[in-house]
C-alpha cells in the first residue's frame, strides 16, 4: 500500500509552485493528496500564538483536515506550519512533517523530520540537524515536462529563426523599484547578444518589470523576430514553452524560482543583476549558481560561449528524501 502526503497548499504562489514541483518528482511512488488552506484574520498572528491549531484558517472554505491522517505531511510556507502541526498531533504524532523553508523563530523546528534550507540562508538555519540544504529552488522542470512543453509550442514559434534566445524578465524586489538604467543595460546586452548569434528571442515580463521599464525594453528590441508575452495579456502563458525550446536563456536573478527554473533546463542560462538592486541574498545566490557551473553573468564577454556544467535538479533530490523518511 502507498504512504500518502498531504500537501498544504495556500496563497502563496511562489511556494504553491515548489510544492507542486516536488509532487511532479514524488510522481506515482505515494498517494499525493492536495489540501487547500484558506485563511481568516487571525491567520496574521505569530506562529507561537497559533501553536498546533487550525487557528487562522477558515475551514469552511479549506479542505477538510480532520480525519484519515497522512504519512507525511508538506508544510509550504510560515502559515501552514501549526497546520502541520496540528495534524501531527491529531494523528498521535504519527504523521511527519516535512518543512520548505526554515520556519519563522524556529517554531515546531523539532517536530519536524526534514527541513528545505536555500542555501543562501544564514549559516546558523542551515546547520540544524534536520535541515536539507539545496541550492535555489524546487521546481516542476524535468524532461517529461519540457517534452511535452516543446511539442506543444514549438510549432509555434516555427517561423521565427533559430537559435532561441528566451528571456524572462522580473523587476522590483521587495518594494525596490527596478531602475530604468538596469532595464536599458540589459535591452542593449540582449541586442549585443543577438547581433553575434542571430535568431530570435522569446520573451516574457512581469508584474514586477513595471510598465516604464517593460516599454523601454520593447522599443529597443523592436527589430529583433520574436514571440512576446507581456504581463497582463489575455493569451495561453508560453512560459513552459520558452523553457522547453530555448537554445540559451537569459534571465534577471531578482527571482530564485526563475532562475531555478531555468538552471533546470539543461541549456545555457545567463543572468542579468547589475548594480544598485538587487539584495544581497540574491546577488550571493546568483554568484553561487556561477561558481557551481549553472550559468554565467550576461555581461561577461564570453558568455555566449557559456555551457553548463551541470543542471539544477532540486525536486528530485528532496523527492527521494521525502519517500525515505515516508518508509521509516
């Protein structure tokens, strides 16, 4: 009989996305059961006040959390953690709890059997006993799902020339605004790239790049072959596809799921950080995946003959170590 994980999906996009990414690797190896948390106005009080309660969460509209506990249980972000716990307490401690991410004061730290650390994280989160230190991010990106992503957009992008350069591009990082200055340095980085290799470029903005920044980078790539998918557009998201049929991608380090994603993929990624923005966690992250081999920085002179080292494949790691502790 399959061990059963619950996976506590609430709000939080970026986190909902590494949990799935995880599942994608878990794949038929246990029963996967998603459970929405949605939460009230208490929800915004400190952990060591939730305790191990449904505190917080408005079970008319969650997913029901009161009987036929898991094996393990995946905890997604700080709110779900007394979740978590308060299914491990009603299941006589039987149910484990895996956590991403380091949680806030180190509440329930000791209830729990395994802990996804970033290892750009502070050295002292990293050095618990429980703690599974990744570099960057789980995510969805494996070679079934890029196969599949390429055959349903490559067709798409067949009158446009080759070789693919993707770019994805995000912009403020918390409350920071994105700096013009940035955004044209990296237009004209594009351009230099494109003028040596040719072909076209598949590009992406986001709710972040701002529109200032966005129409700036438009103007000045305006006469390179593209398909373009600008934030806010009423059209099928070809994000997937963009991965999956890139020849090199060059993406803004402001986000380390993009940039885990990209790392993913197998091809040359290149990423853009420049000054003045980003913060040093993510400047120290974006250096990490350098020195390991992942990518290389798109103003480097030479970065066009970059190829990785090595391809980023957090969710298959964490994958077996959740199974593991599922058999125990």
């Amino acid at each position: 009989m399959k061990k059963t994980i619950w996976l506590l999906l609430d709000d939080r996009r970026g986190s909902v996305g590494q949990a799935m990414g995880i599942a994608n690797a878990i794949g038929d190896r246990m029963e996967i059961i998603e459970k929405k948390i949605v939460y009230n106005k208490l929800a915004g009080l400190p952990n060591w006040i939730r305790g191990k309660t449904l505190v917080g969460v408005n079970r008319k509209e969650s997913d029901e959390l009161s009987s036929n506990y898991p094996d393990v249980v995946m905890s997604i972000s700080r709110r779900t953690v007394p979740v978590a716990r308060y299914i491990r307490k009603m299941s006589h401690n039987r149910t484990k709890i895996v956590q991403l991410m380091y949680p806030d004061g180190g509440i329930g730290l000791k209830e729990m059997e395994l802990v996804i650390v970033p290892d750009h994280d502070s050295p002292s989160k990293k050095q618990i006993a429980n703690a599974m230190v990744i570099l960057g991010a789980p995510t969805k990106i494996c070679p079934e799902v890029l196969q599949q992503a390429k055959e349903k957009w490559l067709p798409k992008f067949a009158n446009l020339p080759k070789p693919y350069t993707t770019v994805i591009i995000g912009g403020a990082i918390k409350g920071k605004e994105w700096p013009l200055a940035n955004a044209e340095k990296l237009a004209d980085r594009i351009k230099e790239l494109h003028d040596k290799t040719g072909g076209s470029i598949l590009i992406t903005t986001s709710r972040r790049t701002g529109e200032k920044a966005q129409n700036l980078i438009m103007q000045k790539l305006k006469d390179i072959p593209a398909y373009t998918y600008i934030w806010g557009e009423q059209k099928e998201n070809p994000l997937m596809g963009f991965y999956a049929c890139a020849d090199r991608i060059v993406v803004t380090a402001d986000s380390v799921s993009m940039c885990s994603e990209a790392c993913g993929t197998g091809v040359p990624v290149l990423l853009f950080r420049d000054k003045n923005w980003l913060p040093q966690k993510h400047q120290s992250f974006a250096q990490a995946l350098i020195d390991k081999g992942y990518a290389d920085d798109v103003c480097n002179k030479q970065a066009t003959d970059f190829s990785p080292k090595v391809t980023l494949n957090n969710a298959a790691d964490i994958a077996s170590k959740i199974i593991a502790i599922s058999q125990n």
